[in-house]
C-alpha cells in the first residue's frame, strides 16, 4: 500500500457538517487557496469551509489507509463452481490525480473461479479502496482486476468501469455527455472470446435485472 505522512488531527466544532477531528495544515492550505482566488475565509459563508474540505479530502481519499487482506478478513471459500461469478453495476466515486476533480460511474467484476469464491460483498469493498485515492481511470480498471487476480487466483477476471470525468465537464473540452470506458482482461477473458462476449452480454444495461 502508499505510503504517506499521517495528518496532524485537531478537534473540530460541533457543526453537523464538522463532526471530529480534521488536518489543521490542509485546512489552512485551503484558506491560503481561498485568498489566492479572491475570497476571504473569514466571510460568513466561508468560515468553516477550509476545516470542512480538509475533512472530505480525508473521507474521499481513504483508500490510502485501507489495506486489501483487511478487508477481505479470510472471506476466501473453497468451493467447487466454475461458472462465471458477476457483480455488475457498482457505483463508484474517485478523484482525477490530474485537477483532482472528482469521476464517477459504474464498474463491472466477473470472475472463473479455481478453487475459491470470495464473498459478493468483498468486490465493492475492493472497488472502493482504489477509487478512494487520486487516480486515473485506466490505473483503477488494472489495480482491481490484478488484486483479485493475486487474492483468489481464479481462472481468469474481467472489470469494465464506465465513467464521466468533471475534469471533461466543468473545465477543457466541456462535453458534458462523454463517457470513458475502461477495461482489464486477465486468463481466459482475454484468450477466450466466446467467455468475453458472455461477460459483455451479462453486463450490458437492463440485463438480470427484475422486470427486463
């Protein structure tokens, strides 16, 4: 896991918004910023918006403190199935390394078990660790698949991850219905086409769902 210098922590006020303790040197960097494009953290509105944002950049990059054996805590099964294990559509929050806006979307995990099968709810908890982090979304696509990859050693793993990228909305190109999709294909999703297509099919939108 990154390492990276853990924050000096100080008691915050009691604001619904401000709940325990948040890194005094990243709030007084977002005041600094505050006054470099021409606000004053000390109107009103502003007062407590260095402190706030110094605690969503510690709840939204969490990922760095999260250590993938933890979360999984020995949810490995020995099981003899070998069909194609899916959790589709898991939404996703991370923040672009590059104006550390924020991407958003949906991944996708398939996975040919071996020997094992890990519990469903360890795949979005795995998500959410590596997109917890500054990132690009290509990066992100690779470090999930390879994890479970390495911790269960299944016969082969596809993830897809499509997304928007407000670095593409809000700023640059501007174009505000562009979606990225990204793809890691390991083992036999990527040797065998018949298993890929399978696995795009499952994913596409409206399938296993009730009603559809």
């Amino acid at each position: 896991m990154s390492e990276r210098p853990k924050p000096e922590l100080t008691a915050c006020a009691a604001d619904e918004d401000l709940r325990g303790p948040y890194d005094k040197e990243t709030a007084d960097a977002v005041a600094a910023i505050l006054r470099r494009i021409g606000e004053s953290p000390e109107r009103e509105g502003l007062q407590r918006t260095p402190q706030r944002v110094a605690r969503a950049l510690e709840y939204m990059t969490r990922g760095y403190r999260q250590d993938v054996d933890e979360i999984l805590n020995g949810a490995l099964f020995t099981l003899e199935y070998d069909e194609m294990v899916i959790v589709k559509d898991i939404d996703f929050y991370s923040l672009c390394e590059h104006h550390m806006l924020p991407f958003f979307g949906k991944c996708h995990i398939a996975y040919l078990p071996s020997r094992h099968v890990i519990g469903l709810s360890k795949l979005p908890k795995i998500v959410d660790a590596f997109s917890r982090r500054l990132q690009i979304q290509e990066r992100l696509t690779c470090q999930i698949a390879e994890t479970i990859q390495k911790k269960i050693k299944p016969k082969g793993v596809a993830v897809v991850i499509e997304a928007q990228h407000l670095c593409m909305m809000m700023r640059g190109c501007e174009k505000q219905n562009a979606w990225a999709i990204t793809s890691s294909l390991l083992g036999r999703f990527r040797r065998d086409a018949r298993t890929r297509a399978e696995f795009l099919e499952l994913i596409r939108p409206g399938r296993g769902r009730s009603g559809t």
